[in-house]
C-alpha cells in the first residue's frame, strides 16, 4: 500500500537522512565525491531543512510503501520557489525515492500528489528542474506531459551544471 504524510519538525532528521540517502545514489556516479559532499553539506544540513519545512510556501511529503518511507517530495509555492515563476505556479523543487524502491509507481505517486496540491492552491502550472543529464527523469516528465521551456544553471559543490526547466500546463 502506498501513502504520504505531510512531514514535520518532528521528522527533521528522517528528513535528513532520506535526503542524503536517496541524492547520493542519485548522483554520486556522475560527480565528484567533493561535489557531491560539498553540495549536501550545503542543501542537506540540519538548520537549511529547519529552514525550509517551516517556510509557510514550501511543503514535504514522504511517501511510504509497505509501512516503510520510501521517499519524498518538495514542493514550493510563492517566493520559496527557486525561479521566479509566478503565483499561478508551483515548483516541485525535489522528488527522490529510495533506490530498492524504485519502479513501483511512487514516482509516479508523488507527482501526481504534486498535481493535485497544484490545483487545490488554484494554480495553472507546475514546473521543475532536472539536470540534462538525467535522461531517465527526462523522459518520465516528458511522459507525464512536461515539457522543456528553459534551462537555469545549478552549482554541484564548485562545478556549474544545466538543468532544464520542465513545464506542465494545468489548467
């Protein structure tokens, strides 16, 4: 069975936990072990995801399978949004499921949970940012409707690296 739960302070460290967990085995083939280290020490530490759950315009979700979390999504609204994309917008800032996880749907889950929480907030797009060399996220966004309306820069510890801004329209 899959579920989500809207995370709070309380789960701060599971937070925590899941996000270094599931960004390593997502990235650490393509990067540097510095990049890499650099860039969760920065994005991953402690007092930022403090931060960033209790940003009024930016919510968490894990998504559990089988009793177990599996992963999670971040989405963000507003000026908690990392591009300036407008109040009829809300960015899904991250996804990631847990590697033994993975190919069950819960992806597919989790945007789909984005979508729904887009139109509840009345808005008319979701957009995201996925690294060009993500082939396998690429082709899932595409599949779900997504398409490529720009790219902005992202910095992996000292190494600048494209992701495209992928767009779906609502309503």
């Amino acid at each position: 069975m899959i579920k989500t739960k809207q995370c709070t302070l309380g789960d701060l460290h599971i937070l925590q936990k899941i996000s270094c967990e599931t960004f390593n085995d997502t990235f650490e083939h393509q990067n540097s072990q510095e990049n890499m280290h650099a860039y969760m020490e920065r994005a991953f530490n402690l007092k930022q995801l403090e931060k960033e759950l209790t940003n009024i315009s930016s919510k968490f979700f894990f998504v559990y399978f089988e009793n177990e979390v599996a992963g999670y999504l971040k989405v963000n609204t507003n000026d908690a949004q990392s591009e300036e994309m407008g109040d009829e917008s809300l960015e899904i800032e991250r996804i990631y499921i847990k590697k033994k996880y993975q190919k069950h749907g819960l992806g597919k889950y989790l945007l789909n949970k984005a979508m729904d929480i887009a139109l509840e907030c009345h808005k008319k797009k979701v957009w995201l940012g996925v690294w060009e060399k993500n082939e396998n996220a690429i082709a899932f966004y595409i599949k779900m409707g997504f398409v490529q309306t720009g790219a902005h820069s992202f910095y992996m510890g000292d190494e600048e690296q494209i992701d495209f801004i992928m767009v779906k329209t609502l309503i």
